[in-house]
C-alpha cells in the first residue's frame, strides 16, 4: 500500500492542465457498448475507474485500449449481458452499463455496484424507471437480474430526486428504445450534457440535457464517433482548493468558466481573487483564508458534494467559523476526524459541519476513506506545519490523475512511497 509524504507550507506556482472529467468518462464509456463500430474519446482520464469500465467494455466483447490520452472503443457486438461482481464492486459508475445492456441486449445481469463508502447510495429511481420502460427486474442476493424481452418503450419519467446516475441510465436506456421518453427533474450536471452529445453525435436524438426536462426520442441504432470529454471541475476544484490553502497563485488551464460557478464565489468569499482568460482561470490566495459563508452542497448548478471535502479543509485554517451542510451524501464527513488529528477543530452532526478555522495544522499520520476525503487530506498536507502520511492512496488514483506530480510540479514537496 502506497502513502503520500507532504512537507507542508511551500507555496505553489506555476500552471497545471486540467484532467478529463472522471464523472464524464464513466458513463461515455458504458454508452460505447450500446454504439456499434469504433469510437475514439479523447481527453479520457488514467484513472483506476476508467480502467474498471474498460475492463467491463472488454469483458462484454468490445476491444478497449488507451491511445496517449484518448481510449478507442471497437464495439463488433456485445457478447454477453453479465458483468462480474469483481468488477461491479469497484464503482458505483458501473450502475449505468445496467441501461446500455439492456437498450442494446434486452438482458442484463449485474451485481450491485460498490464505490465509495459516502452513505446509502440506493439505485431504486433506476430501477423504477428502467420498470417504467419495460423492464422485468429481480433483485436476489446482491444480483440485479434485468429482461426486456420485448425492448424497452419510451415513456414520461418524473424523478424523485435529480439523481446524476439515474438520469444518465435512462437517457442510455432511452436512446434506442421504441418512441420518445421525457424526463423530468432530471440531474442538470455539465457530465449530463456531455453524454448527451456523445450519443447524439452517434446518431442519438437527446434534447434538453443539461436541463431539467430531458427528450429523448428512440432511434434504431447508433454508430461509433469521436467525442472529447469535458474538463473534470472537481479535480478543477481540489487544485484551487490546495492553493487557496497555501496562499498561492496558480493558472489552471483547460477549464469551463461556467461549470465552476458555485465553487468560484466560495473561495472568493474566503478572499482569493480570480482572473479569468478564455479557458483558463488563475486564482491569487491570500496569506490567510477568510471563513467563508454557509456551504449548502446541492444538485448542480448548486455547491457540489464532491468539492466539500477539499473546500472543507480550506475552511479548517481560515479566520473564522464556517458551516457547511451536505445534502446529498450522508457520512460524507469522514475526512473531518482526520483533519482533526492535524490540529483543526471540526465538529460535525448528521448534515452539518462547524469548522472554526485555526491559525495553523500540523503534519500527522491521516488515513482517507473514500476519494475525496483523500483530496481533501492532500490540501491539508500542503498547509500543515511538518510532515503528514496520507494513507489509503488508492482512493485518490480512482479520480485523480497522478496528483501527486501535479502538485509537485506546482512546487510542492510531495512524493509517494
Ligand atoms: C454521481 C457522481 C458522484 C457525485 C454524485 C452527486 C458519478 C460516477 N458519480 O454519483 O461523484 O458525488 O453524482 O453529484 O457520476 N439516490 C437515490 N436513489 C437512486 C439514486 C440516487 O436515493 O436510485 C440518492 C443517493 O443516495 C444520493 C443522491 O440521490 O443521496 C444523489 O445520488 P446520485 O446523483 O445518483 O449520485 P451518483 O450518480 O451515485
């Protein structure tokens, strides 16, 4: 098991890329089973996630290999409709191979999916809607076994909650199925639009995504085409995160202006200030951190949960006292006992955090339990007096792309061991 050592309170300069959105890639790389004839997605993260889905993709039939930055995906037929519990287990992403396979077989066979452990995370508004569509599903000991012998039929599907995941297996599920489905209070992610354009640049007819009400009208098949994946915000968000942190000045390059638009005002409140060039974004942080106003995390465009844990920790050594309120996940606080053995005074309940920023951390031994509390360990790192051993360093490579050489690029004293 690997750990990353930081010697903390080095300044960061410089300009990074940002990496390709891992929350895009999953469900791009599923829809590639439902595409015939070979794709190319270029900008795809290396990152163990993307890695388990191609290693889906290959065992459903299709050919899967990485090209530099770009995967191809030869898509000849899909051979079986199972996917094994060994790779279900290591991301929840997987959930959405459930709508492929059954829009391009009728049948599939899937154990349910693991991930991080950020609370119940419960796929029932796919379930029900995939039912909706058509389909027979029986759940037995941890298996979901689907049929839709007949096809699945398009139909007006209202969820209960604009869940990211539930809308991406529908508008799969959806896209070549018998007439038109219209989802309403679907998720409004950036990731949402960019399968949507992924699969209309297959020949798919999806409108609307992005929006809350999604149209997508069945078409007989689809074909492979090229597509570029969004940039990820959230990795976008950890780095400014870790150089608000460390009062630095650094460029990111590569980002949507307007898919950082709730994280952007939060460190601005806490006083770094911001230039903006055509798709690029330098932040200036200040000596110290203000404290910042109330966090609410929501569905996009609100704050979103996956940046909590990292904006988190910047909170934890600004002046000043802020509350934070996760809506989305519960136990997605688990990051903050270990910030607390770096010195900072966190205290949490159900939904609520109150971080009384300190002056300073110091270097400990911290574990994270899941990927973003990782990143947010990381940014703890960077700030603390001393040296801190992150352990659990697996988590950080299932959504970032070798962190640890971007930051020192940047000027940190980070290494792995
Ligand atoms: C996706 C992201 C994850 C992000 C999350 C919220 C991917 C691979 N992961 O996860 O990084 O943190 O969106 O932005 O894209 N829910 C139900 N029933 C369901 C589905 C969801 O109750 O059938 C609940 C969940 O328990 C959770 C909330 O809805 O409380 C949001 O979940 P959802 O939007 O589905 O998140 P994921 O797609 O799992």
């Amino acid at each position: 098991m690997s750990k990353l050592l930081i010697t903390g309170r080095k300044r960061l300069s410089g300009e990074a890329a940002v990496q390709g959105a891992k929350n895009s890639a999953l469900p791009v790389l599923a829809a590639a089973a439902l595409v015939g004839g070979e794709s190319v997605i270029f900008n795809c993260p290396d990152l163990s996630d993307t890695d388990t889905s191609l290693n889906i993709l290959r065992y459903l039939g299709c050919g899967a290999r990485r090209e530099g930055g770009a995967v191809v995906i030869k898509n000849d037929g899909v051979a079986r409709y199972d996917i094994p519990d060994g790779l279900t287990r290591k991301t929840r992403g997987s959930i959405v191979f459930l709508g492929a396979l059954l829009a391009k077989l009728g049948r599939a066979k899937i154990s349910l999916p693991g991930g991080c452990d950020i609370g119940n995370r419960p796929i029932d508004l796919h379930i029900k809607a995939l039912r909706r569509m058509g389909a027979v599903i029986r759940e037995r000991r941890g298996m979901l076994d689907c049929r839709a012998p007949h096809g699945l039929t398009g139909t007006h599907i209202a969820l209960d909650f604009p869940s990211v995941g539930a809308t991406e297996d529908i508008m799969l599920a959806a896209a070549t199925a018998d007439g038109t489905t219209t989802l309403t209070n679907a998720a409004r992610e950036p990731e949402i639009a960019d399968l949507a354009e992924y699969l209309n640049r297959c020949g798919a007819r999806v409108f609307g995504a992005g929006e809350s009400e999604i149209v997508i009208e069945g078409v007989k098949r689809l074909s492979a085409a090229e597509h570029s994946i969004i940039p990820d915000r959230i990795a976008a968000a950890t780095l400014l995160a870790c150089a608000a942190v460390t009062g630095s000045q650094i460029t990111l390059k590569g980002v949507i202006h307007s898919h950082l638009g709730a994280i952007v005002p939060v460190l601005e409140d806490a006083g770094c200030t911001f230039t903006r060039h055509e798709n690029e974004l330098t932040i200036s942080a200040p000596q110290r951190l203000r404290s910042m106003k109330t966090v609410r995390t929501m569905p996009y465009p609100g704050f979103p949960t996956d940046a909590q844990a990292p904006v988190l920790a910047a909170a934890a050594v600004a002046d000043g006292t802020t509350v934070f309120i996760e809506n989305i996940f519960e136990n997605r606080y688990r990051h903050a006992s270990q910030l607390v053995r770096m010195g900072a005074d966190i205290r949490t309940e159900g939904k609520l955090a109150v971080v009384e920023g300190v002056p300073s951390l110091y270097g400990a031994r911290v574990e994270a339990t899941d990927l973003r509390a990782a990143a947010a360990l990381v940014a703890a790192g960077l700030c603390a007096e001393g040296q801190t051993a992150v352990s659990g360093v697996e988590y950080l490579e299932r959504g970032y792309e070798s962190l640890e050489l971007t930051l020192s690029a940047l000027g940190a004293d980070i290494k792995r061991i």
